[in-house]
C-alpha cells in the first residue's frame, strides 16, 4: 500500500498548520504512486467530492469548528466520496 497508507496514518496526527502542510506533501505523493486508489482523479470530480462530504451534514455537524486535520479529512474523502 505505500504512501495511500501512510497518508492516512499521518492524517490521525495532525494538530497545526505545519502538520496539514506535510499532510499535502503526502496526499500529492498519494495521488502519483497510487493513482488506481483515488475514484476523484480530475479537478471537478475531486472538487465534487469535496462539496458532496460537505453539504450533505447534519445540523449538529454544521456547528463543528475547522481545524487542520478537519480541511485534511475533507480532502481524504474527495479522493473517494462521490
């Protein structure tokens, strides 16, 4: 599995902006190595993707604060979410 394991591992870790900055060194090297992994591999899928794990919450999900490893789970998901 290679860097796709790795890039979830690092995102249990994040706390800060350095970390989430070292989280998008990993998910751009995930998106190279591991090309047959990502169901999002264009721009506007991605972008769906983000927009899609976004818009469909709950009204206690619309109260969560965004942290660092909240953008990087959001990105996670569009790798995948349709």
């Amino acid at each position: 599995m290679g860097a796709n394991s790795n890039v979830y591992k690092f995102y249990e870790t994040i706390k800060n902006k350095q970390d989430f900055e070292e989280f998008l060194s990993l998910l751009k090297k995930d998106f190279k190595d591991n090309p047959d992994t990502w169901e999002n591999d264009r721009l506007e899928l991605f972008l769906d993707g983000i927009y899609g794990y976004n818009f469909g919450t709950t009204d206690e999900e619309k109260d969560i604060k965004p942290t660092w490893s909240l953008f990087a789970e959001m990105l996670l998901a569009a790798k995948v979410f349709e």
